[in-house]
C-alpha cells in the first residue's frame, strides 16, 4: 500500500505523455518530422531520424504505462 500513490502518479503521468507523444505522430501529411522541416529528406528516404526516435520513445511510454498498469490492478485487487 505504500508505494500505491507513486505507481498512480506514474500511470496518469505515463498515460498523457503517451498521448501527446501519439499526437505528434505523422498521419496521412504532417506531422513532427514535417514541422521542423524533415519531410524533404523523409519523402526520399524512408522515416527520418526524428521520426524513428518518437518511435522508441512512444514504445518505451507505452511499456512503462502497461507495466505501472498491471501492477496497479494487482495491488489493488
């Protein structure tokens, strides 16, 4: 019961960040790597380099907020 409040704290947190990470994804025309100018070089050359690392770092987000997750449903069950 001691460390409930910490493990919330971490899901919500964990949770918007994911989020706005989401968001920031390219769709179908924009995104980040497009409003620092890195869609020139993403059109010829695949995923640029900013667009790679959202990637691992929504990933990451993503693992952090299943695990504080399922660690909270088992706590408080």
């Amino acid at each position: 019961m001691l460390l409930t409040a910490p493990m919330i704290v971490l899901d919500v947190f964990s949770g918007l960040l994911m989020i706005l990470l989401i968001l920031l994804h390219s769709g179908r025309g924009g995104g980040l790597s497009d409003m620092f100018g890195g869609g020139i070089g993403a059109a010829t050359s695949g995923s640029s380099v900013v667009e790679r690392n959202l990637d691992r770092l929504t990933v990451a987000t993503a693992l952090v907020f299943f695990y504080s997750t399922v660690i909270l449903a088992i706590r408080l069950s």
